[in-house]
C-alpha cells in the first residue's frame, strides 16, 4: 500500500493500492490485444462522448479536485484551481485538435513512374502507451499525458509520481465514470523495478515521461525495439533583463516565474541576467516581493508559496544555497529553513559559476541574480549550460527582444514575460539533455498516431 501525506504537516490523507507485476503484465496483454483487434477499436465519436463527461464531472467536483491536488502536492490552493480549470480545458482541447487529426493527399505525378496513381494517408494510434508522470501537477500532467491517448484510441498505463498518486487515479476513475471501459487506460502504483519493467516491455508502442533527466535518459536507453517516446525533464531556465526594461512591471512577473509552486517547475525562473549598473536595483526589488511572499500549508486559502514535496527536497535545498553562501553568494532574502517542509523564497546575487545553484536546476524557491556588462557574455553564460526549455528577455527595445530571441538557445523565448509562462495548445519541449519530443496536446496526439498512406493505381 502506497501511504499518500499532506507534505507540509506530513500527516496521512489517503493511500493507494500497489500493483503487481502479474496486474501489470495482464494489462499490457490486454492492452496489447485490444489494439491487435482493430474491430475493439472505439471510434471517435465514442471517444468523442466519453471526453465531454470526463470533463463535465470534473466540473462538477472541481473544489474537490483542487482540494486534493494542495493537500497531495502542496501546491497553493489558488494555483490548484488553475491547475482543474487548466485539465479541464486540456480535454477540451484534446476534442479539438481530434478534427485535425487528418491525413493528406500525396501528388503522384510529379514523375512519370507515378503518374496514375491516387495517393493519401491517414493516422492511426501507435499503440499501447505508458505514461510515467511527475509530483508538481498532479491533475494537469495526467490529463496531458492520458487524455491524448484516450483521444487518438490508444490503451494507456499510467504511473503517476509516489507521493502524488490520488489525482491519477480519480481522473482514471472519472474516465471510466464516463464511459471508457477500463481495458483502455489502467492506474499502475507501483514500485521502481515493476515500473521499469512494464516501461520497458516490448509490448509498449509509446513511453510518455515526466521527470528528472537522469532517470528519464536512463529509461530511454532500456526501451524495446521500436518503442517511440517522450522525455520532460528540467531546466535551469536563464532571464536577460535590459538595461531598458521596466522594473515596476517586470517583478511581479518575475516573482510569479521564479516561486510558483514554491519553484517546483520544470522552467521556473533561476538564473536571472542584470546590467550591473542595475543590478542593485532589480535584486532589492526582487528580494523586496519575495520576503513578502506568504509560505504554509497549501490548503491555506491564503498561502502563496507552499511546501516542497518531502524534507529531503528541503535539506537539499538548503545545501545548495549554503554552497553559494559560502562561495560568496549574497543572500537578499530568505536562505534559511523555516520548518521541515518549507524553505524561505531566497534570493541570491552573484552566486559562483561553479556552484549548484548556477548550474543545475534546483526545484526550489530560489532566484539567482547575476550581473553583467555586455548582452553578448549574458546571452553566452545563459546558453553555456547543456540544459535549454524556456527563456526570456525583458526589454522596451524591439532590438534587443529580437536578438534574444534570435539567439538565446531555447525551445521558446518568452518577451517581458517570466519564463514559466505555458498554455497548453502550444509546443512545450525541452532541448539537448532538457528532454526528447514535443509536449503540448496537439503534439502529444500527434505522437501517439502514425501516418498509413494508400497508393491507389487508377
């Protein structure tokens, strides 16, 4: 049995069953025939249906499921329900992107071997899928990751993160409400070595992954033969802030990018470029928000920023600003614990190059300021790492935006916004060692489906 805590109190508020690698393996068995079985298959209009309910139930609980997601996760209460209006709409959108989910006409007669002939193709499912999911949107990751292939008409195995299982299995739960049978899409808790199986299993035809890039690369590395996939991992997102950008405007953004979540973002702000002529400034301003932000339980109505995920998560972070305290960091704000489960919104100025926080993504509630004469070296530090997601440049200069934009190394480069900013119909990826494919809903049904072409001679 997998006991689920409220992370900031660490007291019980449910559990979730363990399954075995005999469950498993009979649901990929199943999953594997049903996709075998083309006359199983559900078509659209039925997936159609069943999508609309799911999304209507989960209207209907919606305080409940954002209740669940705080007490779970430990995200802000106010942000929880962002995140249920956001999966909601997530299903939604994978009704869309259905209508668009079409083939093409190939033109044949470009050559004289092809002339007279019809060509076109479609898409079908893939296949079986397993989704492995992660702790900091415990609702909204599941339904990207679930929904999809629900869509397009794939099996799916799902694995939410260990301490966040409950929102996974109420949206499974939902779905089979609605209509699904539960042949097509599986809740698996499970432990690391049953997981690793089932992700590896040569009966898998798409592996979805949400995590950490050390353990994301090293399961990609196991997959069978012919298995397709998609990796998020992290980054350690960079801000260029111009020497024309306005300060007024641009903290309470860049406050909302870099302690959302209590920082817990795969591209949460971090490492923020200032002109050192107002670098003072912008780290006083900076540091001046943060130590207002108010930290508790997360099902506090009035908490902004809640705790991280387990103690251990805590007591890292605090030894990654201890190294840059004592590397010559100069703490602003913050630094300290403030119990087991909480860590203090910090900010950091000139941190060294070498240390933690300047290098690695920190999944915490931390901002580091760094100053800087030219755009050039800021623009150069900020792609020296061999992680890339998101950036972004605050500027009032048209110039300046499009250089950034031009050349900062990044899948998106946001314009006087932080670097968290996301909608979900849009590309979300992470580049070199920040992840494989393409995120996003359209893009994930698109991976979940494959072209068939027809080449009809006339």
């Amino acid at each position: 049995m997998l006991e689920v805590v409220n992370p900031f109190d660490q007291k019980a508020i449910g559990s979730v069953p363990l399954t075995n690698w005999e469950t498993i393996d009979n649901y990929l068995e199943t999953a594997h025939k049903l996709f075998r079985d083309r006359k199983a298959w559900l078509p659209a209009f039925k997936r159609i249906e069943i999508l609309k309910k799911a999304a209507d139930i989960m209207t209907q609980r919606f305080e409940h499921l954002a209740f669940q997601i705080a007490g779970e996760g430990g995200k802000p209460l106010r942000d929880a329900r962002v995140e249920v209006t956001r999966a909601i709409d997530g299903i939604g959108l994978c009704i869309k992107e259905l209508s668009h989910m079409s083939g093409k006409e190939i033109p044949m007669d470009l050559t004289a071997a092809g002339s007279g002939r019809l060509a076109f193709t479609t898409r079908e499912p893939i296949g079986p899928v397993v989704a492995v999911s992660a702790f900091n949107h415990p609702l909204n990751l599941i339904v990207h990751q679930v929904a999809p292939a629900v869509a397009v008409g794939c099996p799916v195995l799902v694995k939410p993160a260990g301490n966040t299982p409950l929102s996974c299995r109420e949206f499974v739960e939902i779905l089979y409400e609605a209509g699904l049978p539960e042949e097509w899409c599986r809740f698996t808790a499970c432990d690391i070595p049953t997981a690793e199986r089932m992700i590896t299993d040569p009966r898998v035809a798409f592996f979805s992954f949400i995590g950490s890039g050390q353990v994301g690369w090293m399961l990609r590395s196991k997959l069978a033969p012919g298995t397709r996939c998609a990796l998020e991992h992290g980054g350690v997102a960079p801000v260029i802030i111009d020497d024309s950008a306005d300060v007024a405007t641009m903290i309470p953004s860049l406050l909302k990018g870099a302690f959302y979540h209590s920082g817990q973002v795969c591209v949460s702000v971090q490492r923020i470029y200032a002109p050192n002529n107002r670098l003072d400034e912008i780290a006083g301003a900076l540091a001046d928000g943060a130590s207002k932000l108010i930290v508790g339980n997360a099902i506090d109505e009035k908490t902004e920023c809640g705790p991280l995920i387990s103690p251990r998560e805590v007591t890292r972070v605090a030894q990654w600003i201890e190294e840059a305290k004592t590397g010559g960091a100069n703490i602003l704000c913050g630094g300290e614990k403030l119990s087991d489960s909480t860590y203090a919104p910090t900010v950091l100025v000139n941190p060294p190059a070498d240390a933690k926080v300047s290098l690695n993504e920190i999944f915490g509630p931390a901002a580091c300021l760094y100053g800087y004469d030219e755009m050039d070296h800021a623009i150069e530090t900020a792609n020296a790492l061999p992680f890339a997601f998101q950036a972004s440049v605050f500027t009032n200069r048209l110039d300046m935006a499009m250089k950034a934009v031009s050349e900062l190394d990044a899948t998106a480069v946001m314009v006087n916004d932080h670097t968290a900013f996301r909608v979900d119909w849009m590309p979300f990826a992470g580049r070199r060692q920040s992840g494989y494919n393409t995120g996003g809903i359209g893009y994930t049904m698109h991976d979940m489906t494959q072209d068939k072409m027809a080449v009809i001679k006339l």
